[in-house]
C-alpha cells in the first residue's frame, strides 16, 4: 500500500500537520524539522495526493480560457498558444466555448471561478461590471478588451485598420467599405472608430459602413448585398470567415476578385492562404498575446475588488498586414453599384 501522511508523520517524529508545511510551505518549518520531513518521505516513496496540495497551498494549478467561438479558426489557434504555454507554466487549462453569446458570460465565470486560479477572458462580450465582478473573487485578464480594474492584452485595433486602410489607398481605391462584426466586440468598436477616423483625415477617400454582422461566413454573405450596391471598389471584413463570405457572394454574383473588387480583413488565419485569391490579411501575434496574457495571470498577486476607476496593468501589441491576391489596383472608374440578381 502507498504511504500516508501520517505514516510519515510517525516515522518522522512530527505532526501530520508539519509534514504537511514541510511539504508545501518549507519556510514555514526549521530546517532540522524539514530535512527529518523530506527523508522519511523519501524512504516511504511518499507523495501526496493532488487534493492535498490543493487544500495546503490554496492552488489548484488550473486556468480558465473562455472565449466566444472556437470554431473560429483565430481563437482555436490562439487556444493552441494558451494551451501550450500554460502546460510550460505546469498548468492545466480549462477551455469554455460561449458561442458568441454575452448572456452566458456571467453564469459560465461564475461557475469556473471556484474550480481555477485564474481567468483569462478572450474578446469577451458582456458588460463592464458583470466582468468586474468576476474579477472581485478570482485572477482575471483580459484580450481584446481594456475594462479599468481588469489587466488586460490588447490589440492595437487603430494601427490595424490603419495599415489596412492605407494599403488600399496606395492602390487608388477611393470608395472603401467596412463589414463589420458584432455590436458587442470591443475590437469591432475600435476598428470602427478608425475606420471613420481615416475618412475624415483624408477628404479624397469616401468610406461606407454596411454595419455589423455575425463574425461568420453567412455574415460576410448578408454584407455582399449590401456592399454591391455602393460604389466601392474595396471592403474591409471584420475577419478572416467574413472576408470568405463576402468572396463567395461577390464572385457568385459575376464580380471579380481584385479587379472588380478588393478585399482585406483581419486574423490571417489558414483559411487565408486555402482560398482563390489568397486573402489579404492583417497577422495578429496569437502567441505572443497569449504569452503576455499568462504572464500577466500569472505575476499578480490576488487583486482587491475590480473597480471602473483602477488602475490596471495593460499590454498593447502591434499586427503586421499579411499582402496577398485578394487587394489589387482600383478600377481606372468608379465601379457603379450592381443591383441585379
């Protein structure tokens, strides 16, 4: 049979409550008391269960990682990223799929919070002060969304669309639409706000907002309409499985991909590369965002009660525009809007 606790306890002369210290908190015991502790350990080939570790040091070495849709091509490699770093860091991590859907937030973290040492929140979609109140009972960090009080990843969501923006300018197009993603998404309200920013810095360019859509192939579909009945010659897609849409309803409808019509979007995941004409792209760096995320979980210490007006530590990380078939020179005219079927 394996040895017990308390079979080391006797054989070293201590308490069960001293082997326990010995073993999880070592600067809690003198030094003969410890050595008498690992040695009668040793002998026996004691090792305590994962439970009694647990309730010494108040750790359960897991992690959570909710995110909206591991369908998505993004988060199901960023989960590969968290993944392996947390296995590096000697954690085990607990992934939780909300399906895009903010209402389940709140029940889902409540649940995971007791079970974990940490929560990171990837894109997450509910209200400011359903996440702070989360944060006020366990370690939470947050990606692709900056909440005052909650440390946070961030994405530089301007400079993205920034170089995206000036990519299809350089290439003269002119009338330059947006299909963007869900009211919720913090990255979708920033890319948005530069969107429009770039229009009114630069009078030549006139810019069409076609709205937001489901982060998914059929939302891309729903855009195509109503971007081929502007006259813009390029669109910018909220990610990667729009952009797919939107190529697929344009080129179904007999409109060219790039001569007619360019296309750019965001995630440059290997769908971008698996279709005709390859997308262009902006790269977000999955690993290193999940590597600060961990880092940043991890070095904190257990935060007092998450507050609007805190001051939290924030990590902002630059993209790199991928430049593939999909974006070519504007038409030599103004494309007008196609109505037919």
């Amino acid at each position: 049979m394996a040895a017990t606790a308390d079979d080391v306890a006797r054989a070293a002369g201590v308490s069960v409550s001293t082997v326990s210290r010995a073993l999880s908190a070592p600067q809690k015991v003198a030094p003969d008391t410890r050595l008498r502790v690992v040695q009668a350990a040793e002998t026996l080939r004691y090792r305590p269960s994962r439970a009694a570790r647990d309730l010494a040091t108040g750790r359960t070495n897991n992690i959570g990682l909710v995110i909206p849709d591991l369908e998505n091509p993004y988060f199901s490699s960023l989960t590969k990223a968290f993944q392996s770093g947390a296995h590096m860091q000697g954690y085990q991590l607990f992934v939780i799929d909300t399906d895009e859907d903010a209402t389940r937030e709140p029940e889902v973290l409540g649940r995971l919070a007791g079970d974990v040492d940490g929560i990171i929140l990837c894109s997450p979609r509910a209200a400011d002060d359903q996440l702070l109140a989360v944060a006020s009972e366990v370690r939470v960090v947050t990606t692709n969304r900056r909440i005052p009080g909650i440390a946070s990843v961030l994405i530089d969501e301007a400079g993205s669309m920034g170089q995206a923006m000036r990519h299809l300018v350089a290439l003269g197009h002119r009338q330059i639409a947006y299909a963007g993603g869900p009211l919720t998404s913090w990255s979708d309200q920033h890319r948005r706000a530069a969107f429009t920013a770039f229009g009114e810095a630069d009078d030549g360019v006139a810019l069409h907002d076609l709205g937001s859509f489901l982060p998914y192939f059929s939302g891309g579909v729903a855009a195509a309409d109503l971007l081929l009945a502007t006259p813009a010659t390029a669109v910018i897609a909220f990610n990667d499985l729009m952009a797919l849409g939107l190529l697929d309803r344009i080129k179904s409808r007999g409109v060219e991909v790039p001569r007619q019509m360019s296309i750019a979007s965001f995630d440059n995941t290997m769908f971008a590369s698996a279709v005709t004409p390859h997308l262009t792209s902006v790269d977000f760096p999955r690993r290193m965002l999940a590597r600060h995320a961990l880092e940043l979980l991890l070095s904190r210490g257990r935060p007092a009660a998450g507050s609007a007006g805190e001051e939290s530590p924030s990590k902002t990380l630059t993209t790199q525009l991928t430049i593939r078939a999909s974006s070519g020179p504007a038409p030599e005219t103004t494309r007008s809007p196609r109505t037919e079927a």
